[in-house]
C-alpha cells in the first residue's frame, strides 16, 4: 500500500487509526472496571476470563500503538523501509504484543473453562511462534514478508479456536448459549474488520468499483473491529 504522506487519505487513516486507539483504551479501562469491582465483591484477585481478556485488549492497544508509529511516523507506508533495523523493531514488538495477549487469553479459557483439557497446547504455539518473531533477523524485504506471513500462524490459531471454543460451549451449555455466541460472533466480526482491509481485497475493489472504495472500507474495518471488541467485552463480563 502506497499512502502519500500528509495527503487527504494518509490523515484520514491516522484519524481512523486514533478513533480505533480510542475505542480499545476505553474497553481496557471498562474491563479494569469489572475487575475491581468483582475483586470487591469476592475479596479476592483471580485470573479469570474477565481478565483475560482486559489483558488481551490491553495488548491489542499497545500493539496498535507501535504499529501506528511504524506506520504513519518512522516509514510513512514506504514499504521500502520496512525491513529496516531502525524501523522494524517496532513492527516487531507489535507482533509480540498482539500475539502475547492472544495466548494468555488462550490459556485462561483452557485452565478456567475448558478444564485445561488441552494443557495450554495453543498458548504455547502462540508464544512460540511470537519468540520466533522476536528473533529471526530481517535485513531484506523478502524477510520481513517471511515473517509476516509466519506470523499469522499465531493469529489464525486465535481466529478459529476462540469462536470454535465458545460455538461448542454455546451448544452444549444451554444457559451461556447467548453470551457464548457473542463472544464466538464479536471475535469474528472483529477478524472480518481486520481482513477487509488486506491490499489485495481493496485494490479489486478499487478496480471494480472506484479509488471511492477504499476509504469506504477502511471506516467499514473501523465500524467492524469496534463492534467485535464491544461484543467480545461485554459477553466476558456475563461469562460465569
């Protein structure tokens, strides 16, 4: 994606970008709410879903951070600075970080609600696949798109363990069904706002239908990852 700095669409992003910022800090600070307020209730702090989760939206707020400043301060989506070693540490800990919170979310619903049926298996490919993010070198481009795509290994194994989990338990479990299939829906919406802003996706778009549409999907993305962490949000705080 090629984005001319200071131009109509690069500030819009930025503008999208920061309202998406925005969104994720007051989910964190929602979900901090909850916490204390069931420590008070239980006097007590326990690693529960709820703060599994405040930990993944936490993560997911630091993550956007260093991808915001990778992105619209250090390359300026000059995809010819990415591999740079000044540049890409900080597209790298926004990897981690994103990956990190995904996988203590992963082991909470493994210890607390499944059971730790699967002795915490998919966190540890999680972290694996984040430690291996952190220290494979990237001096080319052709590196830097290795590790992307190797990243998203640890993302697809969130994308469908997390609706598939909470779809089972839906169906089994007659009195969560609802709150499990929100949570199960909300990660998926939220994956579909992530996906539809992929390059190859805008630019047939762009090519049927116009240079409209991409500005069209990036406030769909918005709308979509916005939704999904809202659903995902509340249905953890309803989760017993």
């Amino acid at each position: 994606m090629t984005i001319e700095p200071n131009s109509f669409e690069f500030n819009l992003l930025l503008t999208l970008t920061i309202i998406l910022l925005a969104g994720k800090l007051l989910l964190t600070l929602f979900l901090l709410k909850k916490i204390f307020e069931n420590r008070k209730k239980t006097e007590k702090f326990e690693m529960d879903f709820v703060f599994g989760m405040f930990i993944l939206i936490l993560c997911f707020f630091i993550s956007r951070l260093f991808y915001t400043y990778f992105d619209f301060f250090l390359t300026e989506f000059d995809s010819n600075k990415y591999h740079l070693p000044q540049y890409v540490i900080f597209w790298k800990l926004g990897g981690i970080t994103y990956l990190t919170g995904t996988a203590i979310l992963m082991f909470i619903i493994d210890k607390k609600v499944l059971k730790f049926k699967y002795k915490g298996i998919f966190a540890y490919i999680i972290i694996a696949v984040a430690i291996y993010e952190l220290l494979y070198p990237i001096n080319t481009a052709q590196d830097f798109e290795f590790v992307t795509i190797f990243e998203m290994i640890g993302v697809i194994v969130g994308v469908i363990l997390f609706p598939v989990i909470f779809i089972y338990l839906g169906i089994r479990t007659p009195r969560l069904r609802m709150i499990a299939f929100t949570f199960a829906f909300g990660i998926i919406i939220y994956a579909i706002g992530s996906a539809c802003v992929a390059e190859f996706i805008i630019e047939s778009l762009v090519q049927g239908f116009g240079p409209n549409m991409r500005i069209i999907m990036w406030i769909l993305s918005l709308i979509l990852k916005l939704t999904g962490l809202i659903m995902i949000s509340y249905s953890c705080t309803k989760f017993y």
